[in-house]
C-alpha cells in the first residue's frame, strides 16, 4: 500500500490548511496567536458560520484518521496529530453538548473586548496600524452582539449563572470602551474622531446588549451547565492526554490540599507561634500594598520571582522576554478574581496594513 499521501509533508500541509481555516473563522483568536492577516475583521458568529466551522473540524477530524494508520509519521507529528485531534474532539462535543454559543451570553463579550483589547497590549505594528484595526473592530461590535442575541434568543433555557456574568461582564465592558473614548483616542491624532465615533457606537451597542440580557434572556427557563462525568473523562483522556479518572484527579487535589494545608500551618508557626493559622491569614491580609501601589508592588515581586529562578536554575528564560503588569480589565474583574496570564503570541508574523 502506498502511504505517500499520509507522510510528514502531508501531514504538515493539513495542519497549515486547518490553521488558515481556523483562523478565517477566529480572527481574535489569529491576533492573540501573532497572526496579523485578520486584525481589521471581528469574528462571525451568526448560526450559519457556526455550522460552517462545526462542519470544517468534522472534515478535518476524519481526513486525520489515514495519518493514524499510515505508520510514516515521525512521533513527533504522531504528538501533534493527537493535540489537533483532540483540539477538533473538544470543538465539536462541546457544541453538541453545550451550544455556548446559544447559551453563554459572556462568550460575546469576550469577544468584543479581547478582540480590541489584542490590539492595544501588544506592540507588534506601529499605532497608526493597529489604531485602524481598533477602529475597524469596534465599528463590527454592533453587529457581534446583534448575532449574540438572535442566538441567545432562540435558546431553549439558559443558565441562571451564565446569565448572571455575562451581564455583569457586559456592564462592565462598557467601561472599557469608555476608556477608548477617554483614554486612547486622545493618542490617535488623525484617527481621533473616527475611533470616537466607533468607540461610542461599540458602548450603546453593549448598554442595548445588558438590558437584554437582564429584561430579555433573564425570562428564559433555567438550564443546566454542569459538564458530567463522561464529558469530563474525555477532556482528560482526549484533549489533556491524561490517564487519569475523576477519582485519580480527586486523590491528586486532595493530596495537595492537604500538603499546601501543612505548609502553611508550618509557616504561621514561624510568623507567631501562640496564634492559629487562619488567625495569622488575617493578620497577613490586613498588611497588603495599597491600591495605588498594588501594581509597581507586583512588579517588584515578579523581578524577585524570576532572579529566583535564574539563580536556582529552575526553567530557562529566553533571550529578549518580558512580562507587563497592567490592570484587570474592568469588563473582566467579575470573573478574574485576582490575576490571570496573557500568553506571548505563537507567531510573530508582521501585520498587513488595511484601510476601513
């Protein structure tokens, strides 16, 4: 049998196709991952593109089985056919099962903020570029949650605490755009008035978009979001490559719990020994930086982190890294209780310049 068609070279050429499909359809996910060919775009998110994609990873998926087969992968392809395998498992199950999409009114704020806000964190093109991309983006916002409600709206229930975040959530990315039309317009010289004017029509569009949630969506009967047992076992065999059960996960975490538990009572030891240690955990959080300087107090504590690591050779740090340390967005403090890590970029493909 000739496997010529399932070698390396094939296999790559699918995975590029797949990449390029993915990332038509996803363009915020293109931009976070250093793919600039898509910033000007938002995504689509109407019923038919999402068949579309749907039925794009179902092809994928099945053009995947004659690699599995051939026996001429190297192992390191035969580890990537498996990751993208269960990256298209996970698309696909999770749809049928949860319809997001249809029931998850935060994913459409993420959407909108994190499309604009990839723009603004990450200095890969000069500002007037991704200035125009901003602008481009904020002007389509409208139209993102116009698809999000007609959506939502045909939804047979929601769950109460879907709902609950994502109008939270959607109030608050009414501050973030405010801050556009505050903040970084003032910076856009030639492209002030027209990111005013798209940055104005994105904040209207999220106020139209909370009332509904609250007065519309609100009304719909409860639904269920709980992942189940057997969904839960194929993230882990499927898409995290473990082979662990629910149980193992359970003993693992119990395990560390109480590890971390007696560490800590050690610690409060040392810190005052005639106290309990929930008692020294109050005492801890009553001695905290202020809210101003909350962030320069976090960065110093990252510069002690990583001469850390350099100094007990722990992880190698690349050369020319570097790490921010910005605010929370407001539209996502309701749902980032602390602190969360932006990932750098896979590519650092330059942008094309598009006008619009």
């Amino acid at each position: 049998m000739n496997n010529s068609g399932y070698d390396n070279h094939a296999f790559d050429k699918l995975v590029d196709e797949f990449l390029l499909e993915r990332w038509r359809f996803k363009p915020t996910e293109a931009t976070f991952e250093g793919i600039h060919d898509y910033d000007c775009e938002l995504d689509q998110v109407d019923q038919r593109s999402l068949l579309q994609f749907i039925q794009r990873e179902e092809k994928y998926l099945a053009r995947l089985e004659g690699f599995k087969n051939s026996g001429t992968l190297t192992q390191d392809k035969m580890l990537d056919l498996k990751i993208l395998e269960g990256q298209l498992k996970k698309d696909i199950i999770s749809e049928r099962l949860f319809s997001r999409y249809r029931r998850d009114p935060s994913i459409y704020v993420n959407l909108a903020v994190f499309s604009c806000m990839a723009l603004l964190l990450r200095e890969f093109a000069p500002e007037e570029i991704r200035y125009k991309a901003l602008i481009s983006r904020l002007k389509q916002v409208p139209r993102l949650l116009q698809q999000g409600m007609e959506n939502l709206g045909d939804a047979d229930s929601i769950p109460a605490v879907w709902n609950k975040i994502g109008q939270a959530s959607a109030q608050s990315a009414q501050s973030f755009f405010s801050n556009i039309i505050l903040n970084i317009a003032v910076q856009a010289d030639g492209l002030k008035n027209d990111m005013l004017a798209a940055a104005t029509l994105a904040s209207k569009a999220f106020k139209h978009y909370s009332e509904f949630l609250t007065n519309e969506l609100s009304q719909k009967p409860e639904g269920d979001f709980a992942a189940g047992r057997e969904y839960f076992e194929f993230l882990l065999r499927e898409f995290h490559l473990l082979p662990y059960n629910p149980e193992d996960i359970e003993k693992i975490g119990l395990k560390f719990i109480e590890t971390t538990i007696g560490e800590i009572k050690n610690l409060a030891g040392r810190i005052s020994p005639e106290a309990d240690w929930t008692e020294v955990i109050e005492i801890i959080k009553n001695d905290t930086p202020s809210k101003e300087a909350l962030l320069d107090y976090y960065r110093a504590e990252i510069i002690k982190s990583r001469k850390f690591v350099l100094e007990n050779d722990l992880v190698s740090i690349p050369d020319g890294e570097s790490l921010k340390v910005i605010e929370t967005p407001a539209s996502h403090r309701n749902t980032y209780p602390y602190a969360a890590y932006l990932s750098p970029p896979l590519s650092k493909r330059p942008m094309r310049e598009y006008s619009g």
